[in-house]
C-alpha cells in the first residue's frame, strides 16, 4: 500500500508553518529578510558558531553506550575508541539514574539493563582504565543522580593525575525535562533546580572548562513535542537555570559559556535544518539582549543533535540504518558540535558492537565521502532555508511567550500542563500514524508480509547484577567507614543549611560513599518528587 | 452489560520513565469510554495490585518499555492471588519482544500489544474479552 496519492493543496510542516510550492527573494524578504543570518562564528551565529566549522574540526562521534557493569562497559569504550569514535556518552542503568544502589530491593531485575551499574566511584575508575580523558572527552547521560556522578567524574580524574581546572566534559543533568519526559527525577521540582544551580556554581568556581548542563529538547519532542516546541520549551528551561545563577550572584559570563544543548532530528529535512539556525540565532539574541552577555562564547548554541529514536521503527529494523544517515546529514548540514546515532537496533535492544560500528561509519562516511566539512552552513541563502529559519524563530519566540503568560516553565512542569499538553500532541500523532494521515515507511506504508529479520538481541545475565552486589560489598569492606559517616552527615548539613551540596558530594564521593546513601541524605532533606497525573 | 463501565489500571511498574506509550494508550482508552487510572511512574508490583484492588478495575494493564517485563509479572503473578484479583484481564504492552510472548503467555498473561500496536486492536480486544466475563 502506498500513501495518499493526493497531496492536499495546503502543506504544513510539523511545527505548523505553511510550506508552499516556491520560494523566491520575496519570501525572503516577506519573512523578515537576512538581517539575523550574518557569517559564522558571528553574531547572531545563526550560521554556525565557529567561521571554519568543521573544516577545522569536524564533529564529535559520540555514541551512546554503557551495559552491565564498569568492567564490560569499559571494554566497548575502548572497542568504539579503537573504531575512530571521538568522544564518550555514557549511558547507566536505571537504579544509578534514580539514585539506588545495585543492593536496593527496587533495584531488582534492572541492574546493567539499560546501562552500566554504578555505586562507588571504584566503578568510575573501571569504566574509564586506559582512557586519555585530554583526548577523549566524555558526556554522562544522568540527571536525577548528576551532581553525585558529576562529582565522581572529576575526583576520578583527579585520582588521574588530571587538573580538573582543564577538564573538559558534559553531564546532562537537565532535570526539568526529566518531569516532562524521560522520567528519571528523584527530588521535587525546586530542590531539583537548587541541584543543578550547585553542580553549575561548582563547575564555574572550580572546573571551568566541565559543561556541567546539556538542556534537553530531544525527550520533549520524543514525549510529543513538535520541533519548534523541541527549542522553545528548552530555551525555556535554560533560562531558568540560568536566572538561578543570576540569583545567586553570578553573571552571566562566568557560567553561560558552558551551558550547552541535545536535539532530536526527525520528520522534515528543512524543518529540521531551520530549526536549528533559527535556533541559534534567537538563542544568541535571548543571552545578549535579554541577559546583557558581552563574551560572544556565552552565546553560543553549542549542540548534540541527532539521536533520531522517535523516529526509527521496530518494522523493518534495516531501514533505520538509513534513517540515520539521513538524520546525520542534516545534523551536519545544522552545524551541530557532536552526533550521535541511535542505532538501527535500538527499537528492540541495547545495541550490538555491529549496529554501532554502522552507526560510526555512517558520520565516517559524511566526514570523508561527501564533502560535508568542506563548506559551512552549505544551505545558507537558499529562499526556502532562509524563509523557514526566520519562521521558525518566530515560531519559537511566540511559543516562549506563551510559556511566560502560562506562568513559566517551573510552574508548568510542577502542575504537570506541559506534559499533559505534549502527551495530547503525541497522541494525536499515534492517530494519524495509525490512520495512515501521517505516511511513515514500512509502518502504515509500504508494509510487507515477509517475515521481520532477526534483530540480535543484547543478553543480559543476573549474574551481573550478583557481581555488582559483591563489588560492592568488597568497597564497603575495605573503605574509611568513620570518614563515609562523616562526609555523608555534611552533605545533609549542608543540604539542610541551602548551602551548596557539591563540595561534600565530593567528599562523600572521594570516601567511597555509594550513589544510594548520598541520595538518601539528600531525600531526607528534600523528600521525593510526587507526579502530578493530567490527562 | 455497559461498556463504559469497564475500568482499567495502567500501571508503568520499575524504574523507567519512558511514559510516552503508557500516556497515548491511557487517552485513547478514555476515548473509547473507559474509566481509566494512570498509576504514573516507578511503581512496585505491590502498589499496582495495590491500586487495582482499591479501583475495583477490570483491567490490569502494564507498560513496559526498559526490557524488565518478565522480572516484574513474575513478581506481580502472586500478587494477582493474594488480592484475588486472578480473574481480572491482565494485559502488557511496550518493548516486549515476541521472543517473551510464551514465556508471558504461561506465567498467565492475557494479552500482549507490543510496540506498533493500534489502539483499536486494544480497545476491542478488552471489549470483547469483557463480554465473555460478564
């Protein structure tokens, strides 16, 4: 079966633009001409941050991995490093991301499921054995748990022998998308910001060079989010961190250099391309002019963009593999920093060292085949790319200002509205898909009776889970038990005096004490996020 | 016997917070006529045969999207006859590979919708299996 063979006479991208059958200087103009396109490296950067791109560097390859434990997770790194990967993005089982240790009765049967287990920062040590760190930066996907994890990082790398003043890195740690997608909160929404404002307060004091936030448009729109919404609701979401560290005394040149972003790309290839230029464009302008940034790295859309899981399908997996490499081309026709991509076997399971060999050789075969680095923002001046850029800016910027008349993101994500406004937007989009009114190949079209190929499936053994309770026990054997109770009372009082928890999350962290007791410290100041459920 | 009045539990049992499936199949429910209650995230077994005893459901269903489904019926089996609710429809849905159908499918699954699933499929599957109960 085919789909509609009629196109209906009016178009509309997903962001609800009108895309028409020509484009002319007119539109251009009509749009609000080229005054916000400018030159690379320059503000507004809507053609990208730096002048020479990816001519000088080209983008990250950072696939995301982790499974099992420190010690089988490590060796994939390594296995992935040895394949021409440029970067790490750490992936950690569940219990790690909600803040558990492996030994938790909630902890059953998700140990190393969906990521590697954590408890100790001897599993930090494991993960990252003979890895240059100066060479190989590394990205941790963890919010609930990342001022612990974040500080398990850098007292690994100190342990190193590196200076953490020179330590370059991400963390995710965007908890506000947590509440609207993804899921892995722990606190309530105020403290859960207070966290965030104390991992980037530490990171501006004492490592400048650490992105400790990567704010997260990519589960927004995975949760039903269109791609105009992807941007807005994160710039949103940037902005309340960022008017957290103003509170606090910080301007905004000390930290804003190091906030960074995660983008999904999905659906359109225009849509897409636009959105991140307009994106760029309106984020410079929100830091400069609303903020008063002087240091033009402040203002600076630095991105991981690609993943693409909402849009690869458990049908016909193969064709994924195609999907992403049409996803990695428009994250390098976007100018994106890093990629990476879901695998063609992520539907189904964690995937193989197959699926993401494809995966690296996908971004390879752009960087050395197709000349993607050659050029910066190769699709500048065409009349439909501009027009759309600046439509999608508006887009955006209409969109924040309804979040502001709405009260503003914090108060949206705590009464749940904004969820329950994204997950009738991914409903109405399982309809259409389900309905054919939405065409997605090999799903409600070009179907087919022969039977699916095999996707090999990830094992995943208890024993893992066994050994890791074991580790475990062995680190708490053998560590300074007075120095763990010590440094663990100081987290609580200093959670319970509003101070800034990291300096004794590092402490806590360098003695050994696990992701479960910090957490339970911090719980028992802060208690435990409840859901709001709006339908 | 009145279809509207079918009652169902969507439970998201464990850790994961993938909600998106969970949240579609809960609106579309509701469109159907259902009266539906969304336990939200990260519950235990206990408290999702908790609920569903308490809301006197129908239906009990589970959504499941981080490979943890057969760990989590195994838990929950005995707790369906704790709370003698073992002649309730219990239904999963999410990541669920046919590999694991059987498995489920003996440990007294009903019925599985895994990913790609149409919601009409669901829907009247829950209808006519609650015609032949009442």
């Amino acid at each position: 079966m085919s789909p509609k063979e009629i196109k209906p006479k009016e178009i509309r991208n997903e962001s609800g633009i009108e895309v028409k059958e020509l484009y002319t200087e007119a539109d251009v103009e009509a749009s609000g001409g080229v005054n916000m396109v400018g030159l690379p490296g320059e503000y507004p950067f809507t053609r990208g941050i730096h002048r020479e791109m990816y001519r000088k560097r080209p983008w990250t390859m950072r696939q995301y991995t982790g499974f099992a434990n420190a010690k089988d997770t490590n060796e994939r790194f390594h296995y992935l490093i040895e394949n021409g990967q440029t970067g790490l993005n750490v992936a950690f089982d569940l219990p790690t991301q909600t803040g558990l240790d492996t030994d938790d009765p909630l902890a059953e049967g998700e140990v190393g499921r969906v990521g590697m287990a954590v408890d100790t920062l001897r599993d930090f040590e494991i993960a990252f054995d003979g890895i240059d760190l100066e060479k190989i930066t590394v990205s941790l996907t963890i919010n609930g748990s990342a001022a612990i994890l974040i500080a398990m990082y850098l007292a690994m790398a100190e342990k190193r022998g590196y200076d953490v003043a020179k330590l370059r890195g991400t963390a995710q740690n965007d908890i506000l998308k947590e509440f609207i997608g993804r899921g892995t909160w722990i606190f309530p929404v105020e403290p859960s910001i207070k966290l965030v404002g104390d991992t980037i307060e530490y990171c501006a004091k004492h490592a400048p060079k650490y992105s400790p936030v990567s704010v997260c448009g990519y589960h927004i729109r995975e949760s039903g989010a269109t791609p105009e919404q992807e941007m807005a609701y994160a710039f949103c979401i940037a902005k309340a961190y960022a008017d957290d560290m103003l509170k606090r005394g910080l301007h905004i040149d000390e930290f804003a250099g190091r906030l960074s972003y995660n983008f999904n790309i999905f659906g359109n290839l225009f849509e897409q391309v636009a959105k991140f230029r307009a994106g760029r464009g309106l984020w410079a302008k929100i830091i400069k002019e609303d903020y008063g940034a002087k240091d033009p790295k402040s203002m600076w859309m630095r991105m991981i963009a690609a993943g693409g899981g909402g849009g690869l399908t458990i049908e016909q997996p193969e064709n994924n593999i195609v999907r992403g490499a049409y996803y990695a081309l428009i994250s390098a026709l976007s100018g994106a920093q890093t990629m990476a991509l879901c695998c063609f076997d992520e539907a189904y399971t964690i995937p193989s060292e197959y699926a993401q060999r494809i995966s690296l050789r996908t971004m390879q075969m752009l960087i050395e085949e197709m000349g993607l680095c050659e050029t910066v923002d190769p699709l500048a001046g065409s009349y439909y790319v501009e027009t759309m850029t600046n439509k999608m800016r508006q887009k955006m910027e209409e969109t924040m200002a309804e979040v502001e008349a709405e009260g503003g993101i914090i108060k949206m994500v705590s009464e749940g509205t904004i969820q329950a406004k994204v997950s009738a937007q991914a409903y109405g989009m399982q309809k259409d898909l389900q309905s054919g009114a939405f065409p997605k190949v090999g799903v409600n079209c070009y179907k087919t009776d022969e039977e699916e190929k095999e996707v090999e499936f990830h094992p995943y053994d208890n024993r893992d889970a066994d050994q890791q309770i074991e580790n475990l026990n062995k680190v708490k054997a053998e560590r300074d038990q007075a120095e763990v109770d010590r440094t663990l009372d100081q987290v609580k009082a200093d959670a319970e005096a509003g101070h800034n928890v990291m300096p004794a999350i590092v402490a806590a962290v360098k003695a050994y004490a696990t992701v479960g007791e910090i957490t339970s410290k911090l719980v028992e100041v802060y208690g435990y996020y409840q859901e709001p459920i709006k339908f | 016997m009145n279809e509207n009045k079918i009652r169902v539990l969507m439970g998201k049992p464990g850790l994961d917070g993938h909600d998106h499936g969970a949240k579609v199949v809960v609106r579309a429910m509701m469109d159907a006529g259902f009266e539906v209650i969304y336990t939200g995230l990260r519950k235990t077994p206990r408290q999702i045969v908790e609920a569903a005893a308490k809301e006197n459901v129908d239906v009990i269903g589970l959504s499941s999207m981080a490979g943890s489904h057969i760990p989590f019926c195994k838990s929950l089996k005995p707790l369906l006859k704790e709370y003698n609710l073992e002649d309730k429809l219990w239904i999963i849905g999410g990541n669920v590979p046919s590999k694991d159908h059987e498995t489920l499918k003996d440990m007294g699954l009903d019925a599985i919708f895994p990913t790609g699933s149409h919601f009409d499929d669901i829907i009247d599957y829950i209808k006519s299996r609650y015609r032949q109960l009442a």
